[in-house]
C-alpha cells in the first residue's frame, strides 16, 4: 500500500490509526505495515529472550542487554526519518520519536505514549505500561530495557549524538506507570567505568568478538582468550629453568608491570580518580574470568588493603598443590594499585585454595623504602 506525507500527519494528529496500513496473508504467512515485512513478537520470544540473558548474567545486567539489542533497531528508523524528510516533513527528534513509538504501540507494544518535555537536550516520555513491562512483571523491577534502548537509537539516528536513556518509574516495578528520561551527553569513559564499577554494566558490551576473522576487542584494543593451562605451562617451565620460587619472583613481577599498563591505559581515557581506577581495573579482571571478589577491606592504621578472591586463575589451574601459587594475581594486584595510586607497594598471599584455605587472599601494603 502506497503511503503518503497526508497519511503521516494524519496519523500523528490522531485522525488516522495504523489498522489500514497492515495487511496479514495467513496461506503466505505474511504480515506488513506500510508495505513493510514485519512480524509479531509473542510474549514468550520476549521472556525468553530475558531469560537467556539472565541465565548468563543477572537480572539487572540482562535488561542493560536487551537495551543494547534494541538500540541498534532504534538506529534502524533513520529509513523512515529520511523518507519524512523527503515528503517536506522536518520532524524535531520528541516528535519523531513519538511517531515511532505511536506506529509500534497501535501494533500491540504497550500503552500510547505522552511527552512529558522535550528540549535540545532533554526529553522526557511516559505511558502507562509498555510490553516488556507487563511480559516481565514477575521480575518486580525496572525490565524496559527494550524502550531505553529503542530511545536511544531513534535519538542517536536522527541526531547524530550520543544519547543516555534512564527509566525512572516502571510498570513492572510497582509503578503506575513506566517514564523515560533521555539526556544528550558527551560520549566519556569516565561514565562507562563508573557504572562497570558499580555493577549497573558489564564488560560484554564493549567486546566486539569477531570469530570469524580471528580478533576480539575489549574497549577498541585487541584482546584474546588465554586458557587457564597456560599458567601451569608457564610456571613449569620456568621452574624448570630457574627454579620455584625464582620463577614466582619472575611472574609476580611480569603481571605486576601488566596491572600497571592496565591503568595506564584507563587513565588515556581521562579517567582520573585512583579508586575508581583501581575498582575499574579489579571489575574489569574479574569480569574476564581472572577471579570473583568476595570482599576488599581497608585498615587504615597499617594502610593494608586485603583483598578475598575465589576462583583464581592459578589456583583453578594447577588445583590442591599444598601450598601457594598465586605470583601472577599477586603482581597483577599491587600493580593496579601501584599505578592508580601511584605509591610502591607489596603484594602478598597469604591464603591460598590451592593450599587448602577456603579463599585466596592477598594484602597490599606500602613497600618500605
């Protein structure tokens, strides 16, 4: 069906609905809107699909997912953007959005939507329920991970900038409604780590895993996957040549210089705060499968961090050993502290799993001159 600019300004004053424009051909198994090949999302893809990304994360960071999958089909309304521009409609990006949203919802996504205030930099927009929010409603939390992202990308396609969607009140949360408030912001690292930090992000949204080609990047630098026996062969072959405790002596330094590099390279983004360094740094590691922190204390009358790992990467590797084996983690923590906080300093094992303790645990203190 062919659609004109007279039927789009129909539809955003509400004199026309989006019924006449769907065409369903069940013995095809078509359905369109506009012309344009589309199909139903059940409720179960939806819960699935949440689920999925639950099992392999949590709940809070399963939604941060779904936002990223929907932000690139927000990204993909820059068609109908340009097809407006090109009937004479210059929509501002509230009211493009709201039409987008109008065309989605009358095809069963939630509720109609209100804008509540839109300015260059600023829009704000509520409805009584969205899709997910009702599909989800069991989890009792903020789920609208679709909508943030959807906003996101129909803000950046029509704008050329970086936008930050948060929603606010959530159906499914316990809220009457579900509100979003979209700000324009300056794309910056320093926001990045401190949500990784906080546990609001994961690393896995800024892998990009080519397979394929044989490459993975982690924030735009090569990275790769090293299997845990690399440790033991590692280890053992330079016991082999210079004996244990020098070849410890070899590895905790190594890792050492790697745990400063590493900030320094945090730092290059302009991120400047030594504790948010270090927690980035800590987050980042044990993200990537290097360990889990169960705790981090601080005692500030001998200035000594003790830091309680599970799961650490020698330790998994060569099992119960009777006694410690964790140089390269040791290293790699006293070089993250020693760069964010620029002191020298000392790290120490001093429970080990593989020596049969319940936790690895390590302190940091400053080294004495």
């Amino acid at each position: 069906m062919k659609i004109g600019r007279e039927d789009f300004e129909a539809l955003i004053k509400g004199e026309k609905n989006i019924t006449p424009y769907l065409e369903l051909d069940p013995v095809l198994g078509s359905y369109s809107a506009f012309g344009v090949k589309t199909a139903s999302n059940p409720n179960y893809m939806i819960k699935a699909v949440y689920e999925m990304y639950e099992a392999h994360l949590n709940r809070k960071l399963a939604v941060k997912a779904m936002r990223k999958l929907y932000r690139s089909v927000g990204a993909g309304s820059l068609g109908l953007y340009n097809l407006l521009k090109k009937f004479g409609m210059d929509l501002k990006p509230a009211e493009f959005l709201m039409l987008v949203f109008k065309l989605q919802h009358q095809q069963g996504w939630g509720a109609p939507f209100e804008l509540v205030e839109a300015s260059e930099k600023k829009i704000i927009l509520r409805t009584a329920h969205t899709f997910e929010s009702e599909v989800m409603k069991d989890w009792k939390m903020s789920v609208c991970g679709i909508h943030m992202g959807w906003i996101e990308g129909v803000l950046m396609a029509v704008t050329g900038k970086s936008w930050y969607c948060l929603e606010t009140k959530c159906f499914a949360n316990g809220d009457g409604c579900c509100e979003f408030v979209a700000d324009q912001v300056e794309p910056s690292w320093k926001y990045k780590a401190q949500a990784i930090v906080n546990g609001d992000s994961a690393i896995t949204e800024f892998i990009d895993h080519k397979p394929l080609e044989g490459t993975i990047k982690l924030i735009d630098d090569p990275v790769v996957i090293m299997p845990r026996f690399v440790f033991t062969s590692m280890m053992n072959s330079l016991k082999k040549t210079m004996g244990e405790m020098p070849a410890g002596g070899v590895n905790y330094r190594a890792y050492m210089d790697m745990g400063k590099e590493n900030v320094e390279h945090y730092k290059k983004m302009g991120i400047t705060n030594p504790n948010t360094l270090a927690n980035m740094a800590f987050t980042f590691y044990s993200q990537m499968g290097w360990f889990k922190i169960i705790k981090m204390e601080w005692d500030e009358a001998t200035k000594t961090k003790t830091l309680t790992l599970e799961h650490t990467v020698e330790s998994e590797a060569f099992g119960n050993t009777g006694k410690n084996v964790c140089y390269c983690t040791a290293g790699l923590l006293a070089g993250i502290v020693e760069g964010a906080f620029g002191i020298k300093v000392q790290g120490r094992e001093i429970a080990c799993r593989s020596k049969g303790n319940d936790h690895c645990v390590f302190t940091i203190t400053n080294k004495k001159e």
